[in-house]
C-alpha cells in the first residue's frame, strides 16, 4: 500500500459510524452483511449508511457484491 492510498483508508476511518460498519464487517467476516442488517444494528437511517458504505468502498477497505436483490459489504481482508 502506498502512503496516497494509507492516508485515504485511514481518512475513512476516522468517523464513528465507518468505524464501526468496518469492525463489524471484519466480524462478519467473508461472508459479510447485507446493507439492512448493517443500518438495523447501527441503528442508521439507510440514506446515511449509504454514504458511509461508499465512502468506505471508495478507500478500498470494503468489498459489494450484489446477491440477487440484496447488496452484501465485507471487509476487504487482502487491502487491511
């Protein structure tokens, strides 16, 4: 990992909430969680989780696959 690509991961994390979605995702892990179960146990409207989810793929940290209707995130174990 170059320094560019450490400091964008790191500026993600440094939020409560996408703090908290990446440890609970690297707990999940490979399998990961789909978008509803993340909001119901952060207790985050799906607007806001959305913008924090993004904002954590954006950085590489986290991975989405879509699972016929469902969008599951994991951790990106190779990137952490």
């Amino acid at each position: 990992m170059n320094a560019k690509q450490a400091v964008a991961s790191l500026a993600a994390l440094a939020h409560e909430y996408r703090l908290g979605v990446y440890r609970m995702l690297v707990e999940a892990g490979p399998g990961g969680l789909n978008a509803g179960t993340i909001a119901a146990r952060l207790k985050l409207p799906p607007s806001s989780l959305t913008f924090h989810l993004q904002n954590l793929h954006r950085a590489g940290l986290i991975t989405q696959e879509r699972r016929s209707r469902e969008l599951i995130y994991a951790a990106d174990f190779a990137e952490m």
